[in-house]
C-alpha cells in the first residue's frame, strides 16, 4: 500500500477480506511537525501493517508529509474532528477489504511497539482492546493528567460504568484495535462529537454486544504541535460528553426492551 501515495478513493472493487490485513488509521490535523517521525518508525516498528493518514482539513502540509513518506493520504475537505475522519478511515478498511485496524495518533503520543499488544487481544477474540495509560502501576504510572482533566475523566469512568456494567480505567484513550465486525458497525455509525469518538464509541460497543477489553500500554507526550483542547474549553467538552452519555441512556434502554420484545 505504500506504493501508492496520493489521495485515494474511498472505494475499491470488491474482494475476498484478508483477516491478517491490518490498517493503522492516523486522524491528523496540523500534524506536519510531528507526522514525518511518526510515520517512519511505524514503518520501522510494524512494517507489515498498512497505513492511511486522515488529513482532517489541515491547513498546513500534513498531507504532504504524509506523501512524502509514500503513505496514502484520505484529505477532507475541511475539518470533520477526531469521529469524522475516523469513520473515514473505518470505511476506508472495510472497502479495502482489511480483518482489523488500529488507531493510532499522528502527534507521536503512541508507542508502535504496543501495537502488538493490542492485535494479540484481537487475536484472542475481543472486538474492541483500549491501549490504557492506567490499568498497570507498573507500566501506566508514567503518564499523568492535570487535577482538571483527571477529575472529569473519573466522572466520565462513572458514567460508562452506570450505563454499561463494566468497569474500565482508560474511557479516554485513543490507542485502540478493532475488529472486522466492529469496523462494519462503526463504518455506519460513528459518533462525532468530541470524546464521543472515545467515551460514547466504547459505550456502544458494549450495548451491542461486542466484546471490548484493555490491555496496559505506555504513552508519551506529544512530540510535536499544540493540542487542539486546553484548560477550560476542555472542561466544557467533557462535561459535554457527559450530559451527551447521560441523554441517550433512555433511549437506549428502550431500544433494549424493544429488540426482547422482538426476539
């Protein structure tokens, strides 16, 4: 695939699916300081994996870079946010015929030598593996968050708690591995929203019966850039994807009772 640089078509003819064929999915935004170095060790660290670069309405050389290093590039016309252009790359893989994917970040805060991790529990059945900063002392220790973002992401671990019965201690983390079947239902309906790419995707993955599971991973920080959230305007997203957990709830739970009805 990475002969191929350039955008490319979001469709292909259709073929049989190759379960080992994985693609790395990397939404980027502004990402051209960091993406070079990224891209270049995970072709060093994954080189049998395949990867496509979301540029998500840049307006630097994002894309550019991304050619540069010969990976295929889908370019949105303008800025979509993080569930926009990972839905993107979700339909991307299941037109290309690909058995899984990983999500991985395009400002260098993910470790390909844990991509493995999260295939290998793939490979043991889970439809969803969250690469979590905090399930092992040991290994997750390292990464630390602000008072402010800290308290909410415990407020939003509560919340997917109460509305799914499982437990989780990463609710947040973009460092994710998907299944095929998982790819389908997420290539139809992503949510958009900020953190509902991460907290309100893994809710409904639990409520549609799909098997989700973490395994402990270790994350740097940013290598490059700015992040797109600080401070308060970050407080107002989380608390935002919160009343957004807490809205469907209801609906859910009827689309539950009617789907037992059905049955």
């Amino acid at each position: 695939m990475r002969d191929h640089p350039g955008a490319l078509p979001l469709t292909s003819p259709a073929g049989p699916a190759r379960s080992a064929r994985t693609l790395v999915i990397l939404p980027a935004l502004n990402e051209e300081a960091a993406l070079t170095d990224v891209l270049r060790e995970l072709a060093r660290s994954c080189p049998h994996l395949d990867v496509l670069v979301v540029d998500d309405g840049s307006t630097d050389r994002t894309a550019a870079v991304a050619r540069a290093e010969r990976v295929p590039v889908a370019v949105l016309p303008f800025n979509l946010g993080v569930g926009g252009a990972l839905q993107t790359g979700f339909r991307y893989a299941v037109s290309h015929g690909y058995g899984r994917a990983v999500q991985f970040d395009a400002d260098g805060q993910h470790d390909p030598s844990q991509v493995p991790a999260l295939l290998a529990a793939l490979d043991e059945g889970a439809d969803l593996v969250i690469g979590s900063r905090f399930s092992a002392p040991d290994e997750g220790s390292e990464y630390s968050v602000g008072r402010l973002r800290g308290g909410a992401m415990g407020v939003l671990r509560l919340a997917v708690r109460v509305l799914s019965g499982r437990k989780f201690t990463d609710t947040s983390s973009g460092f994710r591995a998907f299944s095929a079947p998982l790819l389908a239902f997420y290539a139809a309906d992503y949510p958009n929203e900020y953190l509902g790419d991460t907290v309100e995707a893994l809710l409904r993955a639990c409520q549609a019966g799909f098997r989700v599971v973490e395994v402990p991973v270790t994350m740097r920080v940013r290598a490059a850039g700015t992040p797109s959230t600080q401070n308060f305007r970050l407080a107002y997203h989380y608390l935002r994807a919160l009343l957004s957990l807490l809205s469907r709830a209801p609906i859910r739970r009827r689309e539950r009772a009617l789907r037992r009805a059905v049955r």
